[in-house]
C-alpha cells in the first residue's frame, strides 16, 4: 500500500520517505502529482515498459506481415515503398 503525502509534509521528511519500501504519492493542493519510489522498482517499471513496447511493436509487425501476404506483397515491395517514402 502506497503512502500519499503533501509537498508541503514531504519537503523536511524527505530522507525518511526516501528509505521507505512503499511507493510514496505527493501532492499539490491534494491533486496527486508524483510518485517517489525506491530504485529498484524504477528500473523494474522502465524495463517492464521498454519490454511491453518491444512486444506490442512485435504483435503489430506480425499483424503487418500477415495482411501484406494475404495482400500479395513480398517484403521486396515493402522495403521499396518505405524508401519511396523516406525519400518525400
């Protein structure tokens, strides 16, 4: 369970909001405008994000592929239309 503070209560218990093991909600005028959590945790969200980005990414190319052969066109004719388009 996460902890939610004003940035007013937060300011002199930095230290101490630093060393907690639960993530830590700061708000504004109650509207909750951060989130304070532990190095660990960041790296873990940041490589789930990158990871789900790399699969979505996969799912879409696949999906791309699939239509593009029921379509007729070789992968010839997609890089061609790409460089086609990159050079506008």
């Amino acid at each position: 369970m996460e902890t939610i503070i004003g940035i007013n209560e937060a300011r002199p218990r930095l230290s101490s909001l630093i060393d907690s093991d639960r993530p830590v909600i700061i708000t504004v005028n109650s509207e909750p405008k951060s989130v304070l959590v532990n190095y660990e945790e960041y790296l873990r969200l940041k490589n789930a994000d990158k990871y789900n980005k790399q699969l979505i990414l996969k799912s879409s190319l696949n999906k791309f592929r699939v239509r593009a052969k029921e379509s007729g066109l070789t992968e010839k004719d997609v890089e061609e239309e790409i460089d086609a388009f990159r050079t506008y």
